[in-house]
C-alpha cells in the first residue's frame, strides 16, 4: 500500500504561482475518487493538505461507507447509453485481451484526474522497482496526455510572471511552445549541460541580486535533438547545484528506455534525496504515440498542485488508454515490460548505426556529428556553413528532402546555427540512404553558393 510521509524539507508552496495558489479542486473530481474507492486519496498525504481539507470529511465518509450506499452524487453519463460492447485488441506477440462489461464501462467513464487507480497503483511499482527513489513514501504519481502536457502543466504551476527557468541549450523545442516568463540557456558539451557554466551562472545571478530560477528544464536520456546521455557524474553535480540553489529539476525521459548503452542511465530520480527531481515519463517512444499516456513522478505536494492545473483543462488523460496500458502492464508483467524495452532499443539502435554508417558514406568531409547514444535524431553540424535554415527550408524541400533546421532547438531561434536534426526513426534504409546523398548534393551546391548566404546573414542581423 502506497504510504505518505512529509519528509522532504523543500518549502514547496514557494514553487507554486500565484495562479496556482488560488486554483481550488473541483468537487466533483473529489468525488469521483471517492466513487472509484481510491485508497491513496484516504491515506496519501495529498489527501492531508490544505487544499483539499475540504473534502476531507466527506471522503473519509464516502470512503468507510458500505457497498450498500446509494449515489445519486455523479454527474456521469449512464454507460447504458454509450454505443460499444466490446474492444478486444491483438498484441503483436500473439496474445490478446478484451474489455467489456463493467471493464468497458469503467474505461469509456469518467476517472479521478490523477488517473485510472489500478494504472497508478501498477506505474507506483514499476517506478519503484526501476528507479528505487529515496523516500519513496513521500511521492506520488499522476498519468497525464504525454511527456508533453505534464511539460505544460508543471510549468503552469510552477512558473509564474517574473519567474525563470533553466534550460540545456539545444532543446526540445516543446518546451518553449508552453510560453515561459525567461528561459535562461546553458550552453553543453558532448556530455550536455556544461556544469562549470550552470555554476558560474547561478553563482553571477546571485550575486547581482536577481531572483533566481525556480526549476532546470532536463531531458536527460537520448536527448532531444543531440541524442546525447548525461553521465552520472555530471547528473551528479547539476544535482548538487539544485540542492545548493535550491531549484527543481524536471527530468523528461522520454526516451529512457532507448538507450543504446549497456547500461540502464541512473535517473536524477535516483538521485533525489531531498525531494526536487519531478520525472516526466513517456508511453509514447515505446508502447505508442496515439495512446496519448505519461506519467509525472513527483513529490506528493507538487503532484498536488500540478493536478489542479490538469483539472482545469481536460480533467483526465483519457481513461480508454490508460485501460489499455493497464491491462498490457498486467498482461506482461514487468519482466514483459522490460523484454519489450530491450527489443526496442534493439530497434532503434540498428537504425542509429544504419544512419550514421550513410551519414559517412555520404556526408565525410562535409559535416561532423557525434554518434547518438540514445533516442531518435542524428545531429549534424554542417562544415562551412553559418546557418541551415534556408537551405533546409527552402532548397532543401525543393530538393526533395526534409530535416530540422538546427536554430527551431535553439533558445534565439532567429541567431544562425549550423546544425540539422535528421530523424532515423521512422524512414527506410533505402529512404535514409536517398536522404543523405540529397542532402550531401544539397550541402555542396550549398557551399559553392555561400557568399550569397554570408551576405543574406549579414542583412538580417
Ligand atoms: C524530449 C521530448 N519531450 C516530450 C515529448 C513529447 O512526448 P509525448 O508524446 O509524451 O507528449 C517529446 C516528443 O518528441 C520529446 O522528444
């Protein structure tokens, strides 16, 4: 059973916005946990904070009430009326299931917005028996529409005008889409976030009187666009800069269990011994992307208000996927999970050495790239050129190719880089071969052209 201890020491109400702050929960989401007797909204420490004392009474009424009670308190829709009788799925490996009856009915409703109970109750063990995270009583877990919205929705919580946050620089530009108060970049190197720089630059912000970032933006496995793994040791100390600045880190792993080293990467979640690492994982690089099916990791109090958030805008990811995902966990159990991991790294890792075997063959003495260690992207730094943009853009589509113009990672998009992101996900081997070489064409038609770009640089700046 999943106990709530409030052990961390991290003021946490001083990570919320005011906005945050005056968000209350909606009744009616309070009671829906109670309709689904949901034993961590009785015991959890969530249950014990303010913002939801009021429903505290009534819960613990609900909840100790006997099966022979009479609701007439949901305003869900009768099941009766919904048009489906049945859902059997086909898994790839032979095997199957079917929702019905009250299953299907369960998974067509209404659900408390921290997520479907038997889901989360199955994610609280995989993520203890993945990460072990210290003081796991005093975390909680809520399945959100992908790394994406708990991205969004941990911001709107966490940051509010005046507020800043920390981010690698190149990253994911989903990040910046969210509209945040001041992004502040921290350059990397082949290992990611350069330590000395974040040190030098959290330790000039305080000495200048600034107010100080609230949260470090990290994606740190098989990152986004640079497919590049954090080593520990840098983990390590980008953690003890939060602990000693007293920021979180918002850990987006998606891409977690496409690692193409040996060795599992130790999350900052593991790492987390005071209670400041908010992990963002993903169903949709390894079980599918339609699903639409996340999950934060967090300490109970900022599961808390970021659930606020959630209820004020879609109230729950969608309970037909998180059944579907519960049900495969049941199915496979963990060992099933893990084997299923295993293979897709053993997927994506051909196509990385595939992509990079054409980028030589094509691309030698026009770029450089270092091998991805994870993910889904190839990032090439184009020799000789200042900006990608428009050859990627504009010839690059006439030419019968598409990448990622570099600069759309950047945090000033408008600066020139010569960098491109090339997808080895998806494609072909045929098709990344036809890639490459048109690219390669691309490139030195590029270059014999290149004063031409100097000179268009030069006019935009
Ligand atoms: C680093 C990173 N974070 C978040 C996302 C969004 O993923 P999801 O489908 O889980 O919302 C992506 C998708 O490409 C990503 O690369």
């Amino acid at each position: 059973m999943h106990k709530m201890k409030e052990q961390f020491e991290v003021d946490y109400l001083s990570f919320r916005t005011e906005v945050s702050k005056c968000r209350k929960s909606l009744a009616t989401r309070e009671l829906s946990k109670i309709l689904v007797k949901d034993p961590t909204f009785i015991i959890g420490s969530r249950f014990l904070t303010n913002v939801f004392s009021r429903f505290r009474l009534l819960a613990k009424i609900a909840y100790s009430a006997s099966s022979s009670v009479v609701s007439l308190a949901e305003g869900m829709p009768n099941e009766a009326t919904f048009p489906f009788k049945e859902i059997s799925i086909k898994l790839n490996d032979g095997s199957s299931f079917t929702l019905d009856g009250q299953e299907l009915g369960a998974a067509l409703q209404y659900i408390p917005s921290q997520g479907y109970p038997p889901l989360l109750q199955s994610l609280r063990e995989f993520q203890r028996r993945v990460h072990a995270p210290p003081l796991w009583e005093s975390r909680d877990i809520m399945i959100v529409s992908g790394a994406q919205d708990g991205l969004s929705k941990t911001f709107e919580a966490i940051l509010g005008p005046g507020d800043s946050l920390l981010v690698h620089d190149p990253f994911y530009p989903g990040v910046q889409v969210v509209g945040l108060p001041e992004v502040i970049p921290i350059p990397q190197d082949e290992y990611g976030v350069d330590a000395d720089i974040l040190r030098e630059t959290l330790r000039n912000r305080k000495l200048s009187g600034k107010k100080m970032p609230k949260i470090m933006y990290i994606n740190s496995t098989g990152m986004n666009p640079t497919g590049i793994i954090i080593p520990l040791e840098r983990r390590k100390e980008i953690y003890r800069l939060a602990c000693e600045y007293n920021f979180l880190i918002l850990d987006d792993d998606p891409y977690h269990f496409v690692h193409f080293d040996d060795v599992e990467p130790k999350s900052f979640l593991s790492l987390d011994t005071e209670g400041r690492v908010i992990r963002l994982d993903s169903f949709s690089k390894v079980i599918s992307s339609g699903l639409r099916i996340g999950f934060i990791t967090a300490p109970a109090p900022l599961i808390a208000s970021i659930e606020l958030h959630l209820q004020s805008s879609h109230l729950h990811a969608p309970t037909l996927s998180q059944v579907i995902v519960y049900r495969l966990m049941k199915l496979w159990g963990y060992d099933g999970i893990m084997n299923h991991f295993m293979g897709i790294r053993r997927f994506y890792k051909q196509r990385r050495d595939v992509i990079a075997r054409l980028a030589e063959k094509h691309l030698n003495d026009l770029v450089d790239f270092v091998l991805p260690k994870g993910g889904f992207f190839l990032w090439i730094k184009v020799r000789g050129i200042n900006d990608t943009w428009k050859m990627i853009m504009q010839r690059g589509i006439t030419e019968g190719i598409i990448m990622v113009p570099g600069s759309v990672f950047m945090k000033d998009s408008s600066k020139p880089c010569n960098a491109i992101r090339a997808s080895f996900a998806k494609a072909s081997y045929e098709e990344m071969d036809l890639a490459m070489k048109r690219l390669a064409d691309l490139i030195r038609s590029e270059l014999r052209n290149n004063y031409s770009i100097m000179n268009e640089n030069l006019f935009i700046n």
